[in-house]
C-alpha cells in the first residue's frame, strides 16, 4: 500500500473545483496503485488518472569557503491528476463557513 500526499497550491486548489485533485506519489507507483491507494484512503470513486514525472533539477553545491563547488542533481518527483466519479468529493481545501466568516 503506498501513501499519497495531497498537493496545496493554487493550481491544485482549482483544479478541486473540476473534481480533478493533485497527489504527490511515490516514483515507483504506478496508476492501478495510486487509484486503490486513493480509493481506500479517502473512501471515493477514481474515475482517471493522470500521472507525471519531474525530473530533478541540477543545482550547484560549494563543499565551503575556499573548495571547489560541484554539481548535484536532486531527485525525480511524481505527481498524480486523480479524476473522481460525478457525486464524490475530498475535502482537502476546507472554506471557512458562514459562521467562521461572521466571527472573524
């Protein structure tokens, strides 16, 4: 069973609106596991999924003050665009209530 972390960014954030929601999974998933993994922890219905990979990016790396820098590449990414079935939800960006806007 893998685990699959929720994204928060305003691309993410519209895209819920769509019932399309963003994951950041594990490399070596792939798509029949991220669906069941979302399935189970969430209690929803997948409908699609999309995946993608980002590869890392190189960056320079000083070993201190006087020596010699190097480069180093940070690791690959994976991201998952799960689609839900019409009539689920995840309620993974919560909006504050009539209730909670009145005692602000």
């Amino acid at each position: 069973m893998i685990s699959v972390i929720p994204s928060m960014s305003e691309k993410a954030y519209s895209q819920s609106k769509k019932n399309t929601y963003l994951f950041n999974v594990p490399c070596d998933a792939n798509k029949s596991q991220i669906t069941d993994a979302v399935e189970k922890q969430f209690s929803v219905k997948v409908k699609d999924v999309k995946t993608l990979v980002r590869k890392g990016k190189t960056v320079r790396v000083s070993r201190g003050k006087n020596r010699y820098p190097v480069t180093a590449v940070r690791k690959d990414t994976k991201k998952a665009y799960v689609l839900l079935e019409d009539g689920n939800s995840i309620k993974v960006f919560d909006e504050p209530t009539e209730k909670e806007k009145e005692n602000k």
